[in-house]
C-alpha cells in the first residue's frame, strides 16, 4: 500500500471512489518533515512531492537504527534471561542474535518509513510482552526462573511473622492463661442443655 501511495498508484481500498481523497491524504501524511513512503534510498524521490531529501534520510536512519537496536534488545531478553545455558539450541541463537539485526540494518535503507514505524512499535510491544512473560512465568532451569523463586523466597521472609527473641525459649510467659480443652459430651447430654 505504502509502494502504491509513493506511486500514487491507488491500491486495496483506495481504488474505491469514495476513497479517492484518502490517498491524496496518504500522499501527504508526514513525521518530522519525511513523508510516510518515502526510503532512506529513495530520498531523493520525495522532493517532487515537496518534502526535504535530508528530513528524509535523517528520519528513515534514526528509524533504522531504533528498528534495529529493538530488534536486538528483544532477541537478547529471550535468550539471556529465558534459555538454559545447557541448551545445545543456545548457541545458534546467539549467532542469529548478531547476525539478523545485522541484515535489518542493512535491508531497512529500502523501508518506507511507515514500515520501520510499525516494525520499531512492534518491538516495543513485544519487548513490554516479553518482559511480562518471562518475569511471571519463565522456563524452568533458566536465570529467570531462579531470579522468581528468589522473589517468592523474599516475599514469603517479608511476610512471615516476626519471632521475637526470647532469653530462655522454655520459659512460658506469666500472663499466658492456658488453654482448656473442651470435654467431649454425649448427645444425650448435649440436647438436655438446650
């Protein structure tokens, strides 16, 4: 759709004539100076339509950048605080770890802006999500499980009700009345009672 509004070739539902303005709108729908189809490659491309070249390129590359680092961070939280390190599957995950930000980096200077928008909200949602998930149910063996027994550990100190200390722990306090137990009665004696 984005490939179409930068064309101003209408596609999907702006092909319907009732939606005829909405891809004028689409056409000019801007941050920070750089329109929403437009690509740090393709930079040079938006000055027809009167947008900045530079707002462009500058826009699309802290994007890239933000996409990219999101991309790694998420990567990162899951295989450092949700995998066991015994886990053969570890190591592969670390390659791609490096190597996939590595190819978006890369591949994004041909990402229209409205995609790398979308790819780097993505991220933080999914980051928020992740957090959530492996904070409150992580994988058995793994550091975030340990570091959620420590929580529940410490909660359930925090909790416990304080002993206090005593000199002699046989000692019985003087105040203490003991306490009686009930006799048992026979039901003939229970309903004479009442």
């Amino acid at each position: 759709v984005l490939q179409g509004i930068a064309m101003n070739v209408p596609e999907g539902v702006f092909k319907w004539p009732q939606y005829q303005d909405l891809l004028l709108q689409a056409r000019e729908a801007s941050i920070f100076g750089a329109p929403l189809y437009g690509t740090f490659m393709g930079a040079d491309e938006v000055a027809a339509d009167g947008f900045m070249p530079i707002y462009t390129r500058i826009v699309a590359f802290i994007l890239i950048i933000l996409m990219t680092t999101t991309t790694f961070l998420t990567q990162r939280q899951l295989i450092v605080k949700n995998s066991a390190p015994d886990n053969p599957m570890v190591k592969q995950q670390k390659i791609m770890l490096y190597v996939f930000p590595l190819m978006f980096a890369i591949g994004g200077i041909n990402f229209p802006i409205g995609v790398l928008i979308y790819w780097f909200t993505t991220n933080l949602w999914s980051m928020g999500q992740q957090f959530y998930v492996i904070r409150n149910s992580p994988q058995p063996g793994t550091p975030a499980f340990e570091a959620k027994e420590a929580r529940k550990a410490a909660k359930a100190r925090a909790k416990a009700p304080a002993i206090e200390s005593i000199e002699d722990p046989d000692a019985v306090s003087e105040n203490t009345t003991p306490r009686v137990q009930p006799k048992k009665a026979s039901r003939s004696k229970r309903k004479n009672k009442q």
